[in-house]
C-alpha cells in the first residue's frame, strides 16, 4: 500500500511540473500573440497613413494639371 502511495506521489508530481510547463508555453505563446496584434495594428495605421498621403498627393498633382492646363 506504502508503494502505491509512493508511485501515486510521483505521478502527481511529474503531472504538476508538466501543468507549470505546459502554462508557461501559454504564457510566452499569448506573449508572441499580443506581439503579432500590435504589429498588425500598427501596419494598418501605417497603411492608412500612407493611404491619406496617396491621396493627399493626387489631389495636389490634379491641381497642378489644372493650373498647366489653364
């Protein structure tokens, strides 16, 4: 019975070291996730930063060609 016991200890214990690891990995797993989104945020500004200059730059180069034009 002592043995049995004994072996159950170890298996409980091999088990929890396996829980720590296993929430660890999702720890720094969620940690590479919350990276990535801040990433994809901030290439979407970018993109929309970019997007308002394109913009910005067609309406001064069609003013100009106006101007020429006129």
């Amino acid at each position: 019975m002592g043995l049995e016991i004994e072996e159950h200890q170890e298996r409980l214990k091999i088990l929890d070291e396996h829980l720590k690891s296993v929430q660890m990995e999702l720890v720094h797993t969620q940690s590479l996730v919350d990276v990535k989104n801040k990433e994809i945020e901030s290439e979407e500004h970018l993109k929309q930063v970019a997007e308002r200059q394109s913009g910005r730059l067609r309406n001064e180069i069609e003013k100009l060609e106006q101007r020429v034009a006129d």
